[in-house]
C-alpha cells in the first residue's frame, strides 16, 4: 500500500481522495506573486521614480536668463531660467552645474537624460533621495524667487516715489 501512495504524490499521502486540491496555507500567496497587478509608483508632478528605483525630473529649460533660477513646478514639468546661450551645449552644462546646487548633490549624481537638444530635457539623479525629498527642493527655490522677485519690485516702487 506504500508504494502505491508514493506514486500517487502528495494527494495520496495526505489522504486525500482522487480530484481533490492539498489545502492552502493561511496568507501564502502565489509562490511569490501577488494578487494585484504591479503598479507604477506615484508620479509626484516632475518628478517620478523609475521603476528601477531612479528619480527623474522633467524640465522646460529656458535658456538666455539673465541668472539661474526653478521658476515654477507645474505637474509636467519644472522651469528652470538658465543663464547661458543654447548653443554647443552652454545651457544644458549650466543646467547640469545649477541643479546640483539647488538639490544638494554632487555634481556626478545629476546627469541630462533626455532633450540634449530640446527645451524640454529629463534629468535623472544617480543618488538614494525620494521624489519627496527633491520635489520638496525644487518648491522651496520656487517660493525663494518668488520673495526675491517680490523684493524687487518693493523697493523699485519704493524708488520710484522719491
């Protein structure tokens, strides 16, 4: 009899009868996978993680400024004012030397992705941060240029009443 139930398999040395399934453990999923379909990680405006764990940001650059600065963080993209012509590659070099500044990183972890020859470019940050972190930045340079811009034109007014 034995050596009848090690033919049969596993069914048969639990007991089993002929057609029926070996219970499942309790909150084992299939052999790894689970019952959702993979999704995306969130997009967070510009900036997204890939899925093999890089952060990228989309941004619209804006080249011949008079100075450096993010001027806005829309859903799509991030402007960046970039004070250098966009000849021979000037404005993406600037751009690849300013945004290390403004998000704390080595210059060798923020490298042009896309758009070497566009307005439109993606950068990828070679670096363990979250997207919360870098859109978190990007906001307060934002909110900088805004109280700089306000400055600005307070004192120009205040200038021009006297």
């Amino acid at each position: 009899a034995e050596a009848l139930m090690l033919g049969r398999g596993a069914r048969a040395s639990a007991g089993l009868p002929l057609g029926a399934e070996m219970p499942k453990k309790a909150g084992v999923m299939n052999k790894g996978k689970s019952q959702e379909p993979e999704r995306p990680p969130p997009s967070l405006g510009p900036v997204t993680v890939e899925p093999r764990g890089s952060v990228t940001i989309a941004i619209r650059t804006k080249s011949g400024s008079k100075q450096n600065a993010v001027t806005n963080v829309t859903t799509e993209a991030m402007s960046v004012a970039i004070a250098a012509p966009p000849s021979e590659g000037e404005a993406n070099a600037k751009l690849c030397q300013y945004l290390p500044k403004v998000l704390e990183l080595r210059k060798s972890d923020v490298i042009l992705d896309k758009g070497d020859k566009s307005h439109e470019k993606v950068v990828r940050l070679l670096t363990s941060t979250t997207a919360e972190e870098i859109l978190e930045k990007l906001k307060q340079q934002v909110e900088k240029k805004e109280k700089q811009v306000i400055r600005n034109t307070s004192l120009r007014s205040f200038l021009n009443c006297y």
